[in-house]
C-alpha cells in the first residue's frame, strides 16, 4: 500500500477512530492526540498489512493499543481534577455513559465497538482478536449489566 492510498483510508476512517478514543480515553484532547498517534505508527506500518480488505479493522487495533498504553501512563500519574473541556464532557455525565465506564474492561471494549463506533460483530471480533461467539457473549452480559444497572438508577 502505497503512502497515498494509506492516507486517502485513514482520512476515512478518522471519525470512527476519533469515537473509538474518545470512549477509551474520555477526553476530546487525549482523544485527538491517540487518533494521530495511531494514524503516525500505521503509517509507518502500512507496508506490513497483509490483507487490504481489513485496513479499518487493523488501524483501529493499533488505536486500540495507543489507547491502552495512555491509560496505562495515566495510572502512573497523580490524579490531578480537571475542568471539563467541552459539552462532550457533559453529555459523559449522563447514566448511560456511567454505566458503560463501570462495566469491566473486556465488557466495555466490546460496548464501546459495537454500539459507539459501529463495528459489525465480525470486525469487533477481529479488532479485539477473539472469537464471535467471545464477541457475542460479552455483549450479551454486558447488555444484562447495563439494563440491571439502568434500572436501579430509575
């Protein structure tokens, strides 16, 4: 894949990129910041895709990844308090999006792909590399948690 081609996908695909962090990072900056991150070490990478056809489903793994490692970074920091940066921050107020941030972490990964970025099963499995059926169980529990969860709030 040539550099053009590369950058002509990845232009593409940024706005689901971009949800995808902002889910896994709960911030507009942070979010930017992993987007280019991960758009920088896919290109530097893109010679290595075997398979075209799955360009989205493999950036977005290496966003993934650059998210992962952000987190991981921020727990090594001292919590600092925040003002919110934008009325996204104000809509990650609401119960629904609460709820989402308290499911574990395999559950949320699946949530956050399926229903906010908008990946089929198929891809959401490839993304997260396991199986369907993994794919559709943790859905399945973390669908029953969220209605649980929803429920008591009311």
């Amino acid at each position: 894949m040539c550099e053009e081609e590369y950058a002509v996908r990845a232009g593409a695909v940024n706005a689901r990129l971009y949800r995808t962090a902002c889910l896994y990072l709960d911030s507009e900056a942070a979010a930017v910041d992993a987007v280019d991150e991960a758009v920088y070490r896919g290109l530097r990478a893109c010679k290595k895709l075997r398979e075209p056809d799955y360009f989205a489903t493999w950036l977005t793994r290496i966003l993934i990844n650059v998210c992962k490692e952000e987190l991981r970074r921020r727990k090594r920091e001292v919590a600092v308090e925040e003002l919110p940066e934008t009325a996204v921050e104000q809509f990650d107020a609401l119960p629904l999006r609460e709820a989402v941030r308290r499911l574990p972490r395999e559950l949320r990964d699946v949530v956050a792909l399926r229903y906010f970025t908008g990946l089929t099963l198929a891809e959401t499995a490839q993304t997260l590399d396991i199986p369907p059926g993994t794919v559709s169980t943790r859905q399945r529990r973390a669908l029953s948690l969220l209605r649980l969860e929803l429920r008591e709030e009311e």
